[in-house]
C-alpha cells in the first residue's frame, strides 16, 4: 500500500462508491479529517465517520494496512512530506505568486523546447513498432502519470492497440507477471522514483524478458541503464513543470503511432 498515494485511494472509493455505502461515508470523513488521523484513536475517527470502529478496521485492511496503527503512521508520513514543490513555492504569500508563475511558466518552455530539439526519430519508430507488433502492452507509474496512462490507453484503443493499466499497486504486479518476451512495458515515471519505490515490479519485468520502455527526466541512473529504451521527457521539475513535459511525451509517441501505425 505504501507505493500507492492514499489519498488517490480514497478519492477512488469517493469517485467509484455509492453515497449510500459505508465504505463511502469512511473515505469521506477520512479525506475530510486527514490531517488529524495520526493523533486520533480509531474511536475517534469512527465517530467522525458515523460508522463503527470495525468497520474502520475492515477498512483499512481494504486498503493493505495490516492495522489502523500502521495506517495512521503511513498517514502521517504523507502529511509530513511535501515533495510537489521547492520551497520558494512553500514559504511564499500572495505577493510573491507573479515571479512564481513567471518561472514556473518559463521552466515550462524550456523543457518543451529541450524535448523538441531531442526528438530521436529513429527511438520514436523503435518504439512505436515494438508497440504494434507486441502480444502485450502494459502501462506502469503511479498517481499523476497513472492518469496521463488512462489518457494513453484510451488514444491507444482508438488507434487499435489495447494497452492495460494497473490503477493499483497489485494490478500492476498482476500485468507485470502475465508479460512475455513478446510484450512492452511502458513505465512513466516523472523522476525515476517509480525504479525505487517498485524495484520489485522492475525486477519481474525483466526476468520476463519484457521490452521496457521507460518516460523519464534526464537523469544519470545506474536502474535506467537496464531498460531498452529511455525517453527524455524534460530536464527541470522544481515545481510540478515536469508533468507537463510527460503529458507533451506522451502526446508525441501517440501522434506518432497514430501516423505511422493505425491503419496498417
């Protein structure tokens, strides 16, 4: 559970559930007293819920913690870190937002222009073709690049070409044990952390032998000198600019597949 964001998990049951069904009711008041579960009993949280204190155990285990205790802690973690944004961004007021914004807007430019002077045509069509002639194409990353991933698989289905997705941790281990030496594993992750957060998914991967096309910044990285193909999708990342620089890779390979791939 610790390599999924439990807050996606949460707004997933809010998304996918029921209003009327408890499960519903426990991400509710969860997300809506995050910041107090590392110092509340379960006791406490199930009444801010309205539901019982079993059905927060239940809950939780839904989740893969083995206890609300292992929960809390993992909650408290995910509130002490603040990873999204440097800390000009973090300790600025409303008066230092337009210098802010100006940066941010710039650095957006620069990695544009960085991936588009980088374009490796001859990578592009490498790619696109192991794509096409795969048994199996499976798409890997976590929270912000598993939603450009559903925005993937679906251009992807529109050009012939089904691609699975794991929104969970265990589906993608699931995906990662069904590969072939015949399939692509395409594994989008921003700064690399996905290599090591999930080296075990990584590790199975190549032991099937699968193709593995990583998305990433440039990085020098001893983990990505083991995958077949390595695109480049931006060089700055100080506040979140780089998502952009993913997306914009990831509109590149799917107009290029689309071009060179569709209609054969």
């Amino acid at each position: 559970m610790q390599h999924i964001s439990i807050v996606s998990e949460l707004l997933k049951f809010i998304n996918q559930t029921k209003q009327d069904n408890v499960n519903f009711a426990i991400a509710e008041g969860m997300l809506n007293h995050f910041k107090d579960i590392p110092s509340i009993s379960i006791h406490e949280l199930a009444e801010l819920c309205y539901v019982s204190s079993a059905s927060i155990s239940r809950f939780v285990r839904q989740l893969g913690f083995s206890s609300y205790g292992e929960f809390k802690n993992q909650c408290r973690i995910v509130i002490d870190i603040d990873v999204d944004y440097s800390v000009k961004v973090t300790k600025a007021d409303g008066k230092d937002l337009e210098p802010i914004f100006r940066r941010y807007t710039n650095n957006i430019k620069e990695n544009l222009d960085y991936n588009l002077e980088h374009i490796d045509f001859e990578q592009l069509e490498r790619v696109a073709k192991a794509i096409f002639e795969a048994d199996e194409v499976a798409y890997f990353g976590f929270q912000f690049a598993t939603l450009i991933g559903q925005h993937f698989q679906q251009k992807m289905a529109e050009s012939n070409k089904f691609v699975r997705l794991g929104d969970t941790y265990e589906k993608q281990v699931e995906y990662a044990n069904s590969m072939t030496p015949n399939s692509v594993a395409i594994i989008a992750s921003l700064e690399g952390g996905f290599f090591y957060r999930s080296p075990e998914i990584f590790q199975i991967l190549k032991d099937k032998q699968a193709k593995i096309i990583a998305i990433t910044m440039n990085q020098p990285s001893r983990v990505l000198q083991a995958v077949d193909e390595l695109l480049i999708c931006n060089k700055n990342n100080s506040d979140t600019e780089g998502r952009l620089s993913l997306l914009y890779m990831i509109e590149l390979l799917l107009m290029y597949y689309y071009v060179n791939y569709k209609f054969q």
